[in-house]
C-alpha cells in the first residue's frame, strides 16, 4: 500500500494558513477587549455603604469613600474590615469581568492549557 504524502494529521498547507490568520485575529480580539476590561472600574460598597471602593481594570485602587459616620475613633478595627471588604469585593467584580471576558473568548474552553 503506498503511503500518502502530505502534512501530518492530513492537514493542507491551505488549512494551516487560514489556522494561523484565525489565531492572529482571535490574538487581536483578545488584546482589544483586554485593554477594554483595563479601562474599566469596578466600584464596591461596604458598611452598608459607608465606605465604597473603586478599583481599575489593572486591579489598582482609584479611590476610598469613607463616611464620617464609619470614624469611629473607638473602634477603628471596624473601619478597616470594611476598607477591606470593599476592596475584596471591586476586586472581585474585575476578576469576574476578566473570566467572562475569557469565557466568551475561549467558547467555554476552560482555558489554553488543553
């Protein structure tokens, strides 16, 4: 039986270029709609809204709100678990937008470590 030539997996030269140009535009795609999520702020209240943070895209934090009613001299402890909280929760809403960014991007893929 003779062998057959031809690239491995029966790949064309054809099919490997439009390959390359679909991963070149889906690379593009990729960096566009990061540098969108980088633009971005994501703002979180705690405290019943006594303090609200608001942090960027590059997970940096733009701003603290701080109510005077939340100084409580006394208690100063209580003011910090909230910066806290707020914190955690901005940065959590950025983690969120960057995973459903990466969700939309990979069709559900899980990722490119397949």
């Amino acid at each position: 039986m003779a062998k057959r030539g031809g690239y491995p997996g029966g790949m064309m030269p054809g099919n490997m270029s439009n390959l390359m140009k679909q991963a070149q535009r889906m690379q593009r795609q990729m960096e566009e709609n990061q540098k969108e999520l980088e633009e971005k702020n994501y703002t979180a209240k705690a405290g019943g809204g006594a303090v609200e943070v608001t942090v960027s895209g590059k997970k940096e934090v733009l701003d603290v709100k701080i109510s005077p009613e939340a100084v409580d001299p006394d208690d100063v402890e209580m003011l910090q678990d909230m910066i806290v909280a707020a914190v955690n929760e901005a940065m959590k809403q950025a983690d969120e937008a960057s995973a459903a960014l990466m969700n939309k991007m990979t069709g559900g893929l899980g990722g490119f470590g397949l």
